[in-house]
C-alpha cells in the first residue's frame, strides 16, 4: 500500500496532487528504481478517486521518466540509468515497415547520369554556404586547438545553446540554454524523444502523410505509428480526440510549419485546438520545426511551442534543410527531468555530436554570415518556387497540387482513375526524370496517387525541362490505359 493523501477540497487537481507526492517518494527514496506500482484501479480505489486521475499522474510520471509501464507486467519505477530497451519481438512482429525496402529501392533509379531528380529531400549543394564553413573550421581550429577536434559535452557547446537559445526568445520562446540539447541533426532528435518517451508498443500519432524518417525510427523502435489526416491546413485536428480516445498515444509527432511532404501550414486555431487536446488528455507534442525558417510567401503563425502553456511541447529542429545538411547539428528543446533523460540517451547513442562541428556552426552565426546566407537562400527558394508552379500550370494542368507557402517541397495528386505514381515514376525514370512517389509517406497503404516534388533542387531551366518531361511521360501513359473499375471519389489528401 502505498502511503499517500490527497486533499479534496485542496484548489490542485487530485492527479497533480498524487503526481508530486509520487515524485517526492522517488525522489527521497522511499520507492526505489524496480519498484512496482500498484495498478490504476487498485490505488483508485484505495484512494476514493476517479480512475482517470490515476491515469493522468502515471501518464506524467511516465512522460517524465520517473516510472515506466512494461508489457504485459504492469508499471514499475524507472531505473535512473537508461535501461536498454527490451525489445519483445511479439510487439514488433507487427510493426516493419510495409514496402518500405521496395520503395527505396525503386528510388534508387533515380541516381542514374542525366536524371532530372525532384525526389531529394534536402536542398542543392549549390545552396551550401561553403566558404563561410571553411573560414569558420579554419578560425576554430586555431582557436580552439584540441578542444575543436575532442569530445564536447553530451549537452553540446555551451556557446551555440546559448546562440540557439537567444534566437527561440526573440521568437517569444522563453527558453534558456539549459533547455537546449544539441543532437546529430533534426533526425536524432527525434529519435531520443521516441526513445525518452515511449516503449515498444506505443502508439505514436502522427500526420498521414507524414515524414518518413519518423516512421523509420518508430519501427526500428517497436512503436506503432498512427496517422492522423492531413488536409489544406495540415493536421486534421477535430479527429483528433477520436483518434486520442482510441489509441492512447504516448506521443504526437508533427511538424505544423511547411509540412513534409504536403508543404502545408497549420493555421493558428488548430495550433490551440492540437494543444488544448494535448493537454486535456496529457499527452506529450513532438514539435519538427524543421522547415521553419524557410517561408517564402508570408510569415507563418508561431511555433507549437511558443503557445504552449502547459509545458507539452518538446521541439526538434536542425540546421540542415536551411543550410548544412551534412554537418549533422540538430537540437532538442525540453526541461526538467525529461531533459535530463534526454541527455542520458543522447550519451548512450554517440557521446557527444562533433566539437568543430557545432563551433563552426556557432562561429558562422555569431558572425551575422548565416542570417546573409539564409536571405539569400530564401530568395533562390521563391524563383524556383515560382518556376516550378509556372511549369505545372503550363505542362500539367490535369494533377492537382497545393500551392506552398515555404519549405522545399510540391505535393501533387495525380486523377484517380489513372496510373499510379508508381506506374508514371517507372516510366518517368526511363525519360531521365524521377520524384518521391506517395506511398513512402504514409502510415498505411494509402498515396497511391499521390508525388512529391523538390521545388528547390534544380534552377528554373531545369525545372522547366523536368516538368515538361514528367507531364509528357504522364500523357502518353494515360493513352491506352486500362482503368481499374473502382469509385474514385476521395478527399484531396
Ligand atoms: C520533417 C523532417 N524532419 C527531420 C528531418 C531530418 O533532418 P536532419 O537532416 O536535421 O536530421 C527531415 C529531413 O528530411 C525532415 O523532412
């Protein structure tokens, strides 16, 4: 039996109420790491509480790494050290990838000499602020000496947390750098939050179509991915509670500004519906700003985090779709124990992410030279952005597509009672032009209809060219096509 009192007529919540004092017996002690817990129910009813409450305190502890549930055995108190997952096949039986390897193997025509690519998912190397790395590697290096070519703090340089921090409190976030967790780009960071947060078995909702490099890390972790839909305004929020009540998500992942692949923007009204539901229900948000910062039309509404009242959002974001790639420095923005937790398992995937690395990042901020790069890589953004809608109008005029406001990429839907991107990628390849084709983003067996396009990789000409390639490969394709009998009526996404 646990010893604990809980305050009826006390202002505080009776979940938060049994939270703390669970807090203060780990914390003092009193329950050691191993310790089991007694089931929801149980301590419901010892306590003459609803059930719910129960539920809401275990799901923060848990979300909080105090406690943890485990398959099929109940929920014990977490070892402070990271436990390697166990990793019970029955539950990942369940969960590979569907096509997945087929898919990427198909993608890899795409490589062959004189292909037009739009299927890339980073921008050009032309982008690529070359010379202002190399002064900045060179001016570190004599800096720094050793210090730049050895191990960096698991939290990363202190310098660039404080830089990165600074730049989320001019954007209204109140963070400080404490809360900044360098990692090895946007991906790892996801990736530690899904390890922080969640078990083999999990539900984690996520947009469908989504990016598929977090389903790759929810299946190589055991947890189940599940789409919520997406429409012109990205995240289908009023399916959400449905979806919540259902599912019992430990988490849910999205990445509200210029949305990978569908380039959409969550206006402000779902971004406080998404919260108020995250809220209600207590369930963590995996913020990917990752695109942010390139808008080429307008500015979008602020970051899931800068409304987040609750302390609910956890943001990744990197530096890589804007400007570096393959320097491999991303961030995690979190606090409190959960933070602590991350820096834990950020330590046991790769000790730290590479000094000269993040001191030649935070050089090249510091120096005003990465804001001048951005300007003008936004500016390279919207001409091609341009050239690219003007060749889909002029060549392609029957696909559908949703006209983006910033990030990289065209989400276009082909008619429904015709060929498949599949079908079109199998043929386009063989015309030297290639894309990503829709399955690769979804959750389920959906996107068969469905391209992305990168609007930046290639300048206008190219462009042009490639457009007027796929859309003649599409034409001929339709000609002496056998359509499936089927009804096509269907939501745009
Ligand atoms: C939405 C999204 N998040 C994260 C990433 C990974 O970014 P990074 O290169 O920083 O790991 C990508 C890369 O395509 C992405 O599209």
């Amino acid at each position: 039996m646990l010893a604990i009192t809980l305050e009826h007529n006390n202002p505080k919540p009776l979940y938060e109420q049994l939270k703390n004092q669970l807090i203060r017996q780990i914390e003092d002690g009193h329950l050691a790491p191993g310790d089991r817990l007694p089931a929801t129910r149980d301590l419901a009813e010892q306590l003459g509480v609803a059930r719910i409450s129960v539920v809401a305190a275990y799901d923060d502890l848990k979300a909080n790494g105090y406690i943890e549930a485990r398959v099929g055995r109940g929920t014990f108190v977490a070892e402070p050290d990271i436990t390697p997952i166990e990793h019970d096949t029955s539950v990942l039986a369940g969960t590979s990838r569907p096509q997945g390897a087929a898919l990427r193997e198909l993608l890899r025509l795409a490589g062959r000499p004189g292909v037009i690519d739009f299927g890339q998912g980073t921008p050009p190397d032309s982008f690529l602020p070359v010379d202002i790395i190399r002064e900045s590697i060179n001016t570190v290096l004599t800096r720094d000496g050793g210090a730049a070519i050895s191990y960096e703090v698991p939290e990363g340089f202190p310098p660039l947390r404080e830089a990165i921090a600074t730049s989320f409190n001019r954007r209204g976030i109140d963070i400080t750098a404490g809360e900044v967790l360098i990692t090895g780009g946007c991906q790892q960071a996801l990736d530690l939050a899904i390890q922080a947060l969640l078990n083999p078995g999990d539900v984690l909702l996520t947009s469908n179509p989504t990016y598929p490099g977090i389903l790759d890390i929810a299946y190589a972790r055991g947890v189940i991915p599940v789409g919520v839909p997406v429409d012109e305004e990205g995240l289908q929020v009023d399916q959400l509670e449905t979806l919540i009540v259902e599912h019992r998500p430990r988490l849910i992942y999205i990445a509200p500004t210029y949305h990978n692949p569908t380039g959409t923007v969550m206006p402000l009204h779902r971004r406080r519906t998404l919260l108020t539901l995250a809220e209600r229900y207590r369930v963590p948000v995996l913020e990917d700003g990752v695109y942010e910062e390139l808008n080429t039309v307008g500015t979008p509404p602020p970051p899931l985090k800068a409304l987040d009242t609750a302390n609910l959002v956890l943001y990744a974001s990197s530096f890589s779709k804007v400007l570096l790639p393959g320097m491999r420095i991303g961030y995690l923005l979190a606090s409190g124990q959960l933070y602590r937790r991350l820096a834990r398992v950020k330590t046991a995937a790769d000790i730290c992410t590479p000094a000269l690395n993040q001191r030649a990042i935070h050089l090249a901020l510091e120096s005003g030279q990465i804001d001048d790069h951005l300007v003008n890589v936004r500016a390279a953004c919207r001409s091609r952005r341009t050239a690219m809608l003007t060749a889909m109008t002029r060549h392609w005029p029957e696909a559908n597509w949703i006209e983006p406001t910033g990030g990289l990429y065209l989400w276009v839907k082909l008619p429904e009672d015709g060929p498949t991107a599949t079908e079109l990628y199998l043929n386009a390849v063989r015309n030297n032009v290639a894309f990503a084709i829709g399955p690769l983003f979804y959750t389920n067996e959906r996107g068969s209809h469905h391209l992305r396009l990168n609007m930046v990789a290639h300048p206008p000409d190219v462009i042009e060219q490639g457009i007027a390639r796929l859309a003649s490969t599409w034409k001929d394709l339709v000609i002496g096509y056998e359509y499936p009998e089927q009804d096509f009526s269907g939501p745009f996404l």
